[in-house]
C-alpha cells in the first residue's frame, strides 16, 4: 500500500482572529488532528500563513494596515515567529514536535534546490517532526513572490508526493454560489473534473482577509488534482477539522478528484513549478501534432516567440489565437534558435495543458 500523506493548509483568515491575533484554539484543534494522524501512518505537512496579519497586529497596535510590499515584507518577520511560537505550543499539547521551513519560487524552479527541499521534508518526517512551511516572505522578491499560499501548498503537495492536500478556509467548501447574496448557495460536495462552470462559480466567491480566495484555491486544487492529488477545500473552525475534510469523520468541504491520467512529478514541476521564460506560438499543424499526435514541438511549427529564454528553460506554447496550449524546456536558447537544434521542445519535456 502507498504511504498516505498530505498536506494541510489554514488561510490567514482561519490562523488569526478578528483582531489579527493568532487564533491558537484553531491551531490546537488542528494539531491534534495532525498529530493523530501522523500517528496512524500518514506523513503530514502543514503550511501555514497568517505571518503578515499576525506580524501587523503586533507591530501596528490598531494602526491601519499599510499596503507597501517593503513594510508588508518586513512585518512578515515578526509574525512569522509569533505563528511559530503558537504552532509549536499547539503541536506540544499534542505530543509532537515542529520544524520550520521557509521555501520561495525559486526554490521550485531549480530542479536542484527542489529536490533538495524534498529532501529536507523528508528527514524531518523520519524524524517524526511536523514541518510548518510558509513562504519566505520576508526576503521573497516582490516580483517573483507566490503571494498566496494556496499554489504553495499545492507545489507542497507535488513536491512531497501526497496523496492529499486540504486547504482549511473560513468557509464550508466551494459553494453554488456567494451565500451572503444569495440564501439558497448550498455545498458542492464532490467535483470530478475543474471546467469553465465551476470556474466561474469560483471566480465570484471571496473570502475574508487572506490573499487567495476562492478562485487561487482553485488553481491550487487543479494543479494539485493534474498531479494525482485529491484536494479538499473545507472549514477550519469546526472540530476535528482535518479529519473531516479527509473524510474521516462526518465529512465537510468540497473535495476535488484527482485526473485518472496524472502526470509524472518530473512533468507536474514543468507544468506548475517553473516559472516560464517566453512563449512559443506554433501554427495549426504543430498543434495537431502536438495535441493529438504526441509528438516534439519542430522548429518548423513555430510562428513566433518572445523572450529571452536559454536551452533548458520553460516556455508557454499557444497556439494561432494565442490559447496556452502547452508547457515545456525548449532545447535552443532564443538567441540561437535560427540555428540551433530542429526540435524545439522534446516531447518528453513537454506538458498539454488542454482538458483534451
Ligand atoms: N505568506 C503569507 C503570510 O503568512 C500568507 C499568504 C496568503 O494569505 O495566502 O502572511
């Protein structure tokens, strides 16, 4: 039997209180369930945000929030200890120990300091230690910062193999519609596949002081879901929160079915980790091959491309109405790519993105 892990993820708005405080009666509940967890044979992760609220609550003494990334930056790293202190108690009470991890993009996008994160992950969860990860706000580049932490969870979830990611939110899952507008929004409690309904139905709802909502949560939950991994987004303020959003006990959230044709983890760091360094736009054939063919992208299917991508970089590939329709490490540089290799992009670094 595969080992079951996950990762669990509590938003700002369900780690901190009205007054931005760390909520520590959420974060006991949570342990306790991690910990039990942990304790029947899953390896759990959390990721944790609240770090800029809690820090502001701190530093700001009712000041109103101020909105420059520096200062935000800054604060940051006076909440981010004061989660910590609050994690480790909470887990203390119930019988384990944390560690904390900061990552940030950049260490998703080398495939060496990828690997060597996961490598980090998994000595401490040998040695029965809860990694606590958030990003690393304080010195993240402003420009390149996740920003939300549902994607971070979700390249958590790839990095470490889970078979499940659960983002704990101050709502009951993804509803039918914003219940503060309308009265008869009822739960979704199963989605099988993220198309342009449930797309759109998120892309109305928001949620409360963190960064993501519901629509990041989404993108969080179809990357997750391409790379095998059923995704839950369900309460944080109930009790046994997590073992209720795995279905372990009466179940709560929406859960997301992973894709039956999941991709390799080698192929889900191309499609969600690395940032892209250009775009490649290939004309109709190319697409057919592509597509249906399965075949590397030619130098001569390609119209046009941006960016000053070197060989082994990522790029989007779109097609002639500029749709993304791939992703993939291109084989010449764009400053060589007249005469450089015929294959553009190999097929075995290459990732559809279409629902096909
Ligand atoms: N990393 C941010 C923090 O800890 C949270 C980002 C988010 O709201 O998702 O403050």
């Amino acid at each position: 039997m595969t080992r079951r892990s996950a990762v669990i993820k509590i938003g700002t708005s369900s780690v901190t209180d009205a007054q931005g405080g760390v909520d520590y009666a959420v974060m006991v509940k949570v342990a306790a369930d991690v910990v039990a967890l942990r304790d029947d044979g899953w390896t759990v992760v959390v990721v944790t945000s609240g770090a800029i609220t809690a820090g502001w609550a701190d530093v700001g003494r009712g000041r109103r929030r101020p909105t420059d990334a520096t200062t935000l930056q800054a604060v940051s790293a006076v909440g981010q200890p004061l989660l910590m202190h609050a994690w480790r108690n909470a887990f203390g009470e119930a019988g384990a120990t944390v560690g904390q991890v900061l990552l940030a993009p950049l260490d998703f996008s080398h495939r060496g300091q990828y690997l060597h994160a996961r490598g980090t992950l998994e000595a401490l969860a040998e040695l029965n230690v809860i990694a606590i990860v958030n990003e690393n706000d304080a010195v993240a580049d402003e420009e390149i910062r996740f920003g939300d932490n549902d994607r971070l969870a979700a390249l958590v979830a790839n990095l470490i193999g889970a078979t499940h990611l659960v983002l704990l939110t101050d709502t009951d899952g993804l509803l039918t519609a914003d219940p503060r507008l309308d009265p008869t929004a009822t739960l979704i409690e199963e989605v099988n596949a993220i198309d342009a309904t449930i797309e759109g139905i998120a892309g109305r709802s928001r949620s409360g002081v963190g960064s993501g909502g519901m629509s990041s949560k989404l993108a969080a939950a179809r990357m997750a879901t391409w790379s095998g991994v059923t995704t839950v987004i369900a309460p944080a303020r109930v009790d046994t929160p997590v073992q209720r959003a795995l279905g372990l006990g009466p179940s709560a959230g929406t859960t997301f079915h992973p894709r039956t044709e999941r991709l390799s983890a080698r192929k889900a760091w191309i499609a969600f980790a690395v940032a892209s360094r250009g775009t490649i736009e290939i004309n109709q054939g190319a697409m057919q091959a592509l597509e249906h063919h399965g075949r590397s992208l030619l130098r001569v299917g390609v119209v046009s491309y941006e960016g000053g991508f070197a060989e082994g970089d990522a790029v989007e590939i779109v097609g002639p109405g500029r749709e993304v329709l791939a992703k993939g490490l291109v084989r010449v540089s764009a400053e060589s790519f007249a005469d450089g290799d015929d294959v553009v992009v190999h097929r075995d670094d290459l990732v559809l993105l279409r629902h096909s």
